[in-house]
C-alpha cells in the first residue's frame, strides 16, 4: 500500500511497472471495482504489462490466466487473508478476490473492525 498516493481518496497499492522497453511505477486505486490508476510511464490499451514488487521486483503474475482476454493474471495477498487477482492486460476489468478459508479472513476482519462483536462468538 502508497500512503503517501491517494487515489479516490485511499491509499493506493505502488507497483513497479515494465511495459513497451520502459521501467516506472504504476498505482492502483485499492477500492474493489474501481479501476483508476496513475503512472508514471505510457499505457497502451489492450497491452499486457509485466507487474512486480516496487521493493523487491518479484514478478507477481500467478499460474492463472484472464477468462477475459487470456492475459496472466496477477496475485495480490491481502493482509487479512485472501488474494485478489486482477488482469495484467490495459484495459481489461477481469477481477476477483479468491479465500482459503473463508471463516479465519471473516473473523480477522470482524476483530479488526469491531463489526458482529455482540452477535458472534469469535
């Protein structure tokens, strides 16, 4: 997460970004279903773009491939559990979260938030 990149007014998620024979960054906006982004290079629609860790530069693309379109698909784990997936290819809006276990992310969130504290025992 870029708290220092806001986009709709929440932290963004930085990614470093090759595509086209250039290098930079890109920025993802973090809400769920919205698909604003900022960067720093030139993005060609319909163009698959390689995405990796700013820190680190491990490429993120997973085992799987767009339903869409058939681009690579890049894994992103979320700190309270899950992945989300996303499209490495311009333009495409194929996205999904995916669990390993749906109750542990379920609790993790609800003690985080302080939501369904009367009703559940967790």
């Amino acid at each position: 997460m870029d708290y220092t990149r806001f986009l709709n007014s929440k932290p963004s998620i930085k990614l470093h970004i090759v595509h086209g024979g250039q290098e930079g960054t890109i920025n993802l906006c973090s809400a769920y279903g919205c698909y604003d982004k900022e960067s720093n290079i030139d993005l060609i629609d319909n163009e698959i773009v390689n995405l990796t860790c700013p820190y680190c530069k491990k490429d993120l693309a997973g085992s799987s491939f767009c339903r869409k379109c058939n681009a690579p698909i890049v894994d992103f784990n979320l700190s309270k559990g899950g992945m989300v997936h996303v499209c490495s290819r311009i333009g495409c809006t194929n996205h999904y979260v995916s669990f390993d276990d749906i109750y542990d992310t379920l609790t993790n969130f609800y003690q985080e938030y302080g939501y369904g504290a009367d009703e559940h025992d967790f």
